[in-house]
C-alpha cells in the first residue's frame, strides 16, 4: 500500500501520495491541498493496480518516434513491396508530423486536424483518400501497442473520421483491343496474352518458372511473385502467401511451348530464363515497349495491372462463376471479388428479373395470372 503525508509550503500544509507501480518502482504526486483529496487518489491507483488498469504516468513520455522506431521493426510479417509503402508512410507523413511528441501529449482532436490538413492539403498538395488512411493506419497502430503496453490508457487515434477512397476508374479491353496490343508487341505478345487471359499478377507471370508449366492439362501454377523493389528483384511468395493453379486456353497452348522450349525445368519461362522481366514504364512521358505497342494498336493508355481486370471482364462475359474467377485470381474469398469487380456483375440483375418473369408465366397462367397481376 501506498501512504499519504502532510508536507508544508509557503502557502500551508499540502499532502503528498507515494506508492509503487505493479514494477516496483517508487513514485509521488504532491500538491494535494486536502488530505481527502489525496486519499481518494491514492484509492485509485490501488484499484487500477489491482484490475490492471494502472498506467504509470512516466510511461506516457515516451516519443512517437522511440514506438514507431519498435513497431516498424516488428512488421517482419509483410512482404518486401508492402513494408516499403509503410515505410514511406512513416518516414514521409508520420515521423516528421509526430515523432518528437510523446505519446501522452497526443490529443484526438490534434490528430483528426492532422488527418484534414492532408485531406484538404493545407500548405501542400491534397494527398488521396487511400494514403491518408494508410498514414492514419500507421499511427493509430503505433498507438495501440502503446496501450496494449499499458504506456497509454486509451488510442487517441481512434473514432476519427476518416476519407473515402475514390474509386479507381478500371479499363477492361475487349477481344480485339487485347490482340492488337498483343500483336504490336512483337516478342512480348505472349506475355500480353498471358495477362489478359489468365490474370496473372506481373510479379506471378515473370516469376513463372518451366516446372510450373503442366501442358497436358493447361494448367500453371503460381507458386512464386517477383517484385521490384528500385533496382533489386525480391522473389517471394504470391501475394496471398498461397500458391494456387491457373489454366489458360488452348490457343497459348503452343506460344507458352515456344517461350519453354531448350529450357531447364528450373528456369524461368519468361525472357532469358535467369533474369526476371522488369515492368514496363506506362506513366506519361515514359517510353516503353508496351506505350509503344497500345499507340500501335490505337488503344487508349493503361497500365500493366489493367490486364489482370480485363482478364477478369473476359471471363465473367464468357460465363465463368464467381468461385473459379476467385480461385485464377488468387483472391482470398468470393466475395472479395464481388467487390472488386460489382460493376461486371451489373448484367446478371437483368437476367435475374428476366429469369423471375419466366419462372412466373410459367407457374402463373390464364386468369391466374391476371388476378395477380392485379
């Protein structure tokens, strides 16, 4: 137990609380003007000792900069491509706006303003609705270790309110569009097939090796993702850290035999088999050989990824369920790719109340169908 003392001052007799916190550390607070007062105090610090709830007022001086420093080294769980964004949150957004404060200084309010400057822009550009939740993200998860290490009784960083993210505006290239880029890009008009037809993550389609070919059944398997982190290629796992198996159609049948023929089964089939493809460029002013072959092939400007969509497209237009498209792309449930591609499924409304007025007619004829009409 902890014990209450008289003490005097200038002003007269104040009262002192020492106690020591679940760590055996010694600690005070003075000032008290009635004994009462101190008393009440003293009970609940007890009280929070004895639920857990004691937070040592001490604790709270440590920096955001000291936690970031411990959370950030604590993400080993990410993969390579998806620490660098965090990363560059931190050290671009968060560190410079919170690092030198300690953590019992934050105050909701201050950090919601935080979230509206670079929402709005303030003294800078306005920052998109998805990066500013990803800064926010950082923080508030700084944040929750801090509580959960009982250095913070609660997250000032939660219940604020937070953007929207916009939509992105996805391209889905018809039949033809696809095979006029593809054949504008000469020796890499397979690899355009393959991605519009199949799927396949960059990452997925440069990392394939020939072992993962199953020709007989026209089946590849995703097993590895190649990523470009500035000039170095980190080979990993695919995105949902699963492998899964692909099929492709029959008429890449023979392109993907050419790209594997006189190839170990370790080598890559892509390229010269040793080096992973890099990305092609695809932002304005750039010059690459795929903004080459979509001005050829009079397509409008899209990126790589556009490919994995249209593949999607193609295959829901060609009456592929929800669940095969979630197993080719690798998604981690159908409903995730509901989601992602709602805007595809439009269609299937006008099927559903055409089938429903079928099924009705049929079940509903004459003057029956009349009076329910009516």
């Amino acid at each position: 137990m902890g014990s209450v003392e008289p003490y005097a001052t200038a002003a007269g007799r104040r009262y002192r609380v020492r106690y020591r916190t679940p760590d055996r550390k010694s600690r005070e607070k003075a000032g008290f003007k009635v004994k009462r007062d101190a008393e009440l105090y003293l009970a609940s610090v007890e009280v929070k000792k004895a639920t857990g709830e004691f937070i040592d007022v001490s604790a709270g001086k440590v920096t955001v900069r000291t936690l970031g420093a411990v959370w950030l080294a604590s993400q080993t769980h990410l993969k390579p491509s998806a620490l660098r964004v965090i990363e560059t949150a931190w050290r671009v957004h968060v560190e410079p706006a919170w690092g030198d404060k300690a953590i019992s200084e934050l105050r909701h309010t201050e950090i919601q303003s935080w979230l509206s400057r670079m929402t709005t822009g303030g003294p800078r550009k306005p920052l998109s609705g998805a990066v500013v939740i990803r800064n926010y993200g950082v923080l508030a998860a700084i944040l929750d270790n801090a509580v959960k290490d009982r250095l913070l009784p609660s997250n000032p960083a939660r219940g604020v309110t937070l953007p929207r993210k916009a939509k992105k505006v996805r391209r889905y290239l018809t039949h033809e569009e696809v095979w006029k880029v593809a054949t504008a890009a000469g020796e890499y008009s397979t690899l355009v097939l393959l991605l519009a037809y199949t799927g396949l993550r960059w990452g997925e389609v440069t990392a394939l090796r020939v072992k993962h070919l199953d020709a007989l059944r026209r089946r590849l398997t995703v097993a590895e993702n190649a990523v470009a982190l500035g000039s170095v290629i980190h080979v990993g796992t695919p995105k949902s850290h699963e492998a899964r198996v692909v099929p492709y159609p029959q008429f890449l049948s023979e392109p993907i035999a050419r790209l594997a023929e006189g190839k170990t089964r370790d080598m890559l089939i892509l390229g010269d088999g040793v080096n992973h493809l890099k990305r092609p460029k695809t932002s304005s002013g750039q010059t690459s050989w795929f903004i080459r072959a979509l001005a050829e092939a009079g397509v409008e400007p899209l990126t790589v990824h556009d490919l994995r969509h249209t593949a999607a497209s193609l295959a829901i237009s060609a009456g592929a369920n929800v669940k095969a498209l979630q197993r080719m792309l690798g998604h981690a449930s159908a409903a995730m790719t509901l989601d992602t591609y709602a805007d595809l499924f439009s269609d299937d409304l006008d099927a559903v109340s055409d089938a429903l007025d079928t099924a009705v007619q049929r079940a509903v004829v004459g003057d029956r169908w009349g009076r329910a009409a009516r």
